[in-house]
C-alpha cells in the first residue's frame, strides 16, 4: 500500500492521522513516516481500515433499524 492508497482509506474511514494513531495505539510520528523514505505501511493497515470502514456502515445500518423498529412499536 502506498502512502496515498493508505491517505485516501483514512480518508474514506472519516479517521484523520491522529485519530487512527489512538485506536491503534500507536505514536503519530510512526504512522506519519509510513510510505516515506523507504518505510512502508504495514501489510495489515489495508485490511483493519477496510473492516473499520465495514463496520461503521454496518453500524449505521444498525441504527437505522433501531430507529425503524421503534417507529413500528
């Protein structure tokens, strides 16, 4: 993954930089060298955002159908 592939995931997973840093647990100075000067981002980035980004659309469904189910109630 390059540093734009991995820039435009966070972007889609609405996660800025620090952000991702605090639910990963990782210094922000490490994650902002990743895809510069030889250092490239982790294999496993790609696939956490991608769930990240699963999971909040699922957890929007959620909500949805909470909301619908109270209307019927």
């Amino acid at each position: 993954m390059t540093r734009d592939e991995f820039n435009n995931l966070l972007d889609e997973a609405a996660l800025s930089k620090k952000e991702f840093c605090q639910e990963i647990g990782l210094q922000y100075n490490a994650v902002n060298q990743w895809g510069s000067n030889g250092r490239g981002v982790p294999v496993w980035v790609e696939s956490w955002l991608k769930n990240y980004i699963r999971l909040q659309a699922f957890e929007k469904l959620r909500q949805i159908l909470k909301h619908i189910d109270k209307l019927e109630s």
